[in-house]
C-alpha cells in the first residue's frame, strides 16, 4: 500500500496525487489515524516497562518479607494490565481504522502522467500502420461472424446469459492460434517463462494485487470463498508474495494464458453487443518483477513486448499514456495501446501495461536484497501487462481482414498456427 513515513514527510504530494485522480485529499485523515495508533503504541510500551519493573520490585519485596509492598505492587500490576488491555485495543482499532482506509486508496501518480478526467484527456504517444480503407461499408465482427456460422451468441446466452459467446470451427481455432502464437513470440524472443497459474484464489491473493477490497463487485466468487481471477496479473504477482529475492534472481518475468472472469459490474450498457466486453475471455498476461530503479525502463520494454504482436498482424494501432483520471486504481502509470476497429471506425484498448511500483509490493509483502550495499531488504515493483487480450485481438483480426463477400483474409504470421488456412468462409 503505502510507506507511512513518505505521507507524513509528504502529505502535500499525496493529496495532490488523489486530487488529480478526482478523489478528495486524505492525508490528514491518514495522518490522524496513524498518530492514535503511535500514541497508543508508545503508551503500551510504556506500560509494559511499567508492568515488568512492578513484577521484578514483587520479587525482591517478597524476597525481603515486605509483604504489605508485595501485595501493594501486585494489586498496582493488576491496574497495570486492564491499562494494558485498554492500549492494546486501542491501537488495534486504530490500526484496523488505518489500515483499512489505506486499503482502499489508490497508488500514487508518478509525475509524468498528464493530467486529466476521462479517457479523452489520454495523451497519445505513437502509432502504427494506416487506418485502412475498404470499397465497401465494414461490418461489425459480430454481423458477419454470425453470417459465417462461427460465433453463437444466441445459444451462448441460453447457456449463460448475456456476455458470453460460443465460436465454432475457425474462429475457435483462430482464438487458439492467437494464444499459441503470442506466447511463443513472448517466451522465445523476449525472454518470458510460461506459467499455468491457478483460476481460484484466496481473498489475500487479490488485496496484494488490489482487488479487494475496493472492487469485489466487479469479480466472481465461489461458494468456498474463493474468486475467479479477472487476470492471470493476480496469480502470477503473487508468485513472489512474502518471499525474499535475492539480486541474481531478478528480474523476474512471466507470461500466462488463461480464462479471465469478470462480473463487469461497472459496465451495465456498454459494449452488450458482440465479444468486446465478456464475462469469461481469454488474455495472455505479461507479469514483470524488478528492482526499483529498474521499473520505468521495464515499463518501455513491456509495452515494446505488446505492440510486437500488433505489428506482426498488421494491425493498425496507436499508444497513449492515460490521465491522471484514468489510470486504474493500482497503477503509478499506464500505457495502453488501442486497435483500430475498422466496424466501429474508432480504436479500443486491446493491451494495458501499467508500473504499480511498490504498492502491490507492499500490500503482499515481497521484497529483494540489494546487492553489496548494506542497506537490507527494499520492496520489488511489479508490473503487469496484456501481450494481448486474446478475444479483442480475434476482433482486431475479424474487422480488419474482412472482405467483401463476408469472409476473412487470415494475417500470413497466423496462417502456420492454422493449418495453413488462407481464407475464413462459411463454415470452415
């Protein structure tokens, strides 16, 4: 969460980081939360010092036959622990008082994010390839992917409800592909490790990542009290929770295809039609764990990871950083990289690669060694990114390669993950 220290030295600093999110200031809240928590601390020591020199004074009186000033200081020892008592509740509500407002405050904005409120004040950095041009009015992946026979939305919906779908035939291999084909390009040029990370944590496993408490509408609980992951993020940070790395051991990298559940709780109306916002998806997740001075260049070298994809499809794409009001809530900054969606003639995020610093860091205790300095254990920074959303890059693909007959044109980097298929048509 965050360094206490850091707040009281910079209680200016911390609020402006919330005020530039939209939120209210907090510091003094903070602040008075932790000083009745010290307070009490510092009274329960000292009443602890009180309690053993009073039992020691008990011995040696009763060692000397001063019984009257034996049973004085026993009857003072017995005040002494109701004291006791009282200090300890004291700093344990204060503690749980502080620690649960923490819980629930968003990470501090490194300074470079450009101010703003919503997703129209994102700054764009670069972009890739030329929007593309049809000679005919382009379709929607929906529209034309139920004309071919591969996506079922209708039966999807008798199954589970609204949000989920069925492909059939080459669209469920070409999801397939898709994975295959990033996770090879992400574990054998970039250096990543596969993982096969568990789909149901423990509640502790989504506060380190900063699910919980805050956004627990948003994700799917069994009735063993676990959760469904919404990214593979959540498992493979926690990988490193409460362990001590040491400096030959970073940094650490990992990547992950897996389900990806949400409730979408924050979503009622938006996107209900076609795959682009789902219950259940799938996601190649990229997870980075370094040293802290190291963060920012690995934040570059993600976000390179993404767009290699996107380039080796030929897809048309642009990079913007998110303001100050849409940078999620873990995250110190946030690059995202959105797809042109030729059916909606707009782009939409497809890869989200943010630095969280030491906040996830903090919240599941995982921390490092420096080498040969002397200075003991520092807390790592994480970083998480998609390498990319599987579903919305099968969109990507759908709406840019379609053609006028309503088949699809399969992208040449994608052809040998399908068998050498060319062209998507019918029900092939």
């Amino acid at each position: 969460m965050f360094d206490l220290k850091w707040i009281r030295d910079h209680p200016e600093a911390f609020d402006r980081s919330l005020i530039r999110r939209g939120d209210d200031p907090l510091s003094a809240q903070v602040l008075e939360l932790d000083a009745r928590r010290r307070d009490a601390q510092t009274r329960l020591q000292e009443i602890q010092k009180r309690r053993n020199t009073a039992s020691k004074q008990i011995g040696a009186a009763m060692q000397d036959g001063r019984k009257d000033q034996a049973e004085s200081l026993k009857a003072e020892v017995g005040k002494i622990k109701a004291a006791m008592d009282g200090a300890e509740a004291e700093e344990k509500a204060a503690s749980n008082d502080l620690n649960g407002l923490l819980s629930e405050i968003p990470n501090i904005l490194d300074e470079d994010v450009p101010d703003g409120a919503e997703e129209a004040d994102n700054r764009e950095i670069r972009t890739f390839g030329d929007i593309p041009s049809f000679d005919f009015t382009p379709k929607e992946h929906f529209d034309f992917g139920e004309a071919l026979g591969l996506m079922d939305f209708e039966t999807a919906a008798e199954l589970s409800g609204s949000r989920f779908v069925i492909l059939k035939g080459a669209l469920a291999r070409m999801e397939r592909a898709l994975a295959d084909f990033m996770l090879d390009i992400h574990t054998e040029e970039f250096g990543y490790t596969e993982v096969s990370p568990p789909l149901l944590v423990r509640d502790d496993v989504l506060f380190g990542t900063g699910q919980l408490p805050k956004f627990a509408e948003d994700l799917f609980r069994t009735e063993d009290d676990r959760w469904l992951i919404p990214t593979a993020e959540v498992s493979l940070t926690n990988m490193v929770a409460g362990k001590i790395l040491e400096p030959d051991e970073l940094p650490v990298r990992m990547v992950a295809h897996t389900s990806c559940f949400r409730a979408e709780a924050g979503a009622a109306g938006r996107d209900t039609r076609g795959m682009l916002r789902q219950h259940q998806f799938y996601k190649v997740e990229l997870v980075s764990v370094v040293a802290p001075d190291e963060s920012e260049a690995e934040l570059d070298r993600m976000t390179d990871c993404a767009e290699e994809v996107l380039k080796r499809l030929g897809l048309t794409y642009r990079l913007v950083v998110l303001c100050s009001g849409d940078t999620g809530f873990g995250a110190a900054k946030t690059n995202d990289i959105e797809v042109w969606m030729p059916g909606q003639a707009t782009f939409r995020e497809i890869s989200s690669c943010s630095n969280t610093r030491a906040f996830q860091a903090r919240r599941m205790n995982a921390r490092y060694r420096p080498a040969g300095d002397g200075r003991g254990v520092e807390y790592v920074h994480t970083l998480n990114g998609s390498g990319v959303a599987v579903g919305r890059a099968l969109i990507a693909i759908l709406e840019n390669y379609q053609n006028t007959d309503g088949s699809v044109t399969v992208p040449e980097a994608l052809r040998p993950y399908m068998g050498g298929l060319e062209v998507i048509s019918g029900d092939a």
